[in-house]
C-alpha cells in the first residue's frame, strides 16, 4: 500500500519521461548521419535514373563519381563557381532572404512563391565531352509540390529522361507521374520548336503521333488533368527565362538540331 502514493506514481511517471526522451534524442542524434547519407544516395539515385545511368550491380556513388555538380547564376544563366557543393542545399536556399527570390504572381506559373538565386545542375561527361544536362525541377501539381530531375541532351533541347522522385499527389492518378512507363513517354520529346519557342506540354488524353508537333506532346494521366497541368506549368517555368532558359538557350545556340 505504502508504494502507492502520489508522490511515488508522479516520481516514476517522470523517470520514465526522463529516461524515454534519452533514449529518443540519443537515436534521432546518432541516425542522422545515416538519414543524412540515405537522402544523399536517393537524391543521386534520382539524377542517375533520370540521365538514363542506373546500372545494376554498381554502386550509386560510383556511378555518380561521371557526374560533375556545378551552379548556374539563374539570372545570368552563367555558371558560379564560388558556391560549395559541399554546404549547399537548394531546399534549405529557398527560404533564405540572401539566397533566394519572391517570384512575382504573373511570372509563378510553377506556384512556387519563391525561388533559388544559384540553382545546381548535374553534367554528364563521357570520353571528356558533355553529353547530358540535368536539371532539378519543381512544381505545384492538385494536392502537392512535385520534385524532379529532367535530362537534357547537350543540344539544350531533346529530353533524354525525366524522374519525379517527390510529391504527394494520389497514386493511381496524378501519382502517376513517378510511374517509370509514363516517364518514358517524355524520352526524345522536344522543349522549344524550331523558332525556339518553349513548346513542349502535356495533352488531355493521348498524342497523336501523326501530328508534327507530337515531338512536343506528352500523353497525360488520365483523370489527373490538374497534376499533368502542374507538370506542363513547372516544365515552362523552369525551361524559361525566370529559370533555366538563358543556361540553356547557349546550348541550342551551339548549331542545334530542334526537331
Ligand atoms: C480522391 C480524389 C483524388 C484525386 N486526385 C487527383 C490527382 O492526384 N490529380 C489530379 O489531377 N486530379 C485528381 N483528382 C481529380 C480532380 O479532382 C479532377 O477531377 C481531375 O483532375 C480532372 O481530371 P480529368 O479531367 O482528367 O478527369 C482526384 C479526385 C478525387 C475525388
């Protein structure tokens, strides 16, 4: 009877507490480098499948080591080499007064309220000559914000893969949109036509192949109108002049075939 005082039930209730909350900020401490590396290699794993790179039985981190990270000054669309791949991370950048910008209303096509000053982009070299450009891309799709990497040959124009790897939009519907069958609807499509205009997009229902500008067309997912318009949206944001369209408009204008 005597062990069942108030006093001793509050002392145990708090020593459990306090013994629990050790046990939680030890191992949210000693994880977070293996979080931390986890998110790396998905990261990774996402810009290698996009570039069409993934091979099986060879580690993620040595298939990237043919990757080489550098910035692009989006305004300028000229590469910055003083940022530090190192420290860098564009999702923290885009809160960060310094390091980012408000997208004014008539340009945020995207929805995307902000937006990073120095974005990175990922060059695949092969036998010391560029083969492939990948972006990073993002976008509002119904319910969510969705994250991409998009492969673009060197002439700045033919897409060579495309992968989202993040969003919240519902499977079987606009969720789709990572499914690996329709991403490789976007292999060969063409961004800008041959005036140079950013023409590639997303149709309601099915391209017809006979058509001339099909080069530029997408199938959408059916019954996802407003995720595959939150693709075609987030696709002429970041292909544009507010994102990586002066970076790219370089390439094409190296003698370009634009389909
Ligand atoms: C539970 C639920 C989930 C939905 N998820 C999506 C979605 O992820 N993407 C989308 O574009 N539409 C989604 N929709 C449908 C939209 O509300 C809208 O009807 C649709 O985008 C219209 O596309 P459609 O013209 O191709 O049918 C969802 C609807 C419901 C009821």
């Amino acid at each position: 009877m005597a062990n069942e005082t108030i006093g001793k039930t509050i002392t145990v209730a708090v020593l459990l507490c306090f013994v629990c909350s050790v046990l939680v900020s030890t191992a949210a401490v000693k994880l977070r480098p293996r979080q931390e590396r986890n998110k790396a290699l998905f990261t990774k794993t996402n810009i290698l499948k996009a570039g069409g790179l993934l091979e099986e039985g060879k580690s993620i981190d040595a298939l990237f080591e043919n990757i080489e990270v550098k910035y692009v000054n989006l305004e300028t669309g000229e590469y910055d080499d003083s940022v530090d791949p190192a420290t860098y991370d564009a999702r923290e950048a885009v809160t960060k007064p310094d390091l980012s910008r408000a997208i004014p209303a008539e340009d945020d096509i995207a929805n995307i309220k902000r937006m990073v000053k120095t974005a990175e982009v990922y060059l695949v070299n092969k036998d010391g000559e560029l083969e492939t450009i990948i972006i990073p891309v993002y976008g509002k799709g119904l319910w969510s914000t969705m994250y991409a990497f998009l492969a673009i040959e060197k002439d700045g124009n033919t897409v060579k893969g495309y992968s989202f790897y993040d969003h919240g939009e519902t499977p079987g519907l606009g969720g789709e949109i990572d499914n690996p069958v329709w991403q490789a609807k976007w292999e060969g499509k063409k961004l800008f036509n041959q005036e140079g205009a950013l023409s590639i997009t997303v149709l309601k229902g099915e391209v017809n192949k006979d058509r001339p500008e099909a080069i530029h067309q997408v199938d959408g997912l059916a019954g996802a109108t407003l995720t595959n318009n939150g693709v075609r949206n987030l696709m002429h944001f970041w292909l544009g002049d507010n994102g990586f369209g002066k970076y790219l408009r370089k390439f094409r204008n190296q003698g370009v075939d634009n389909g």
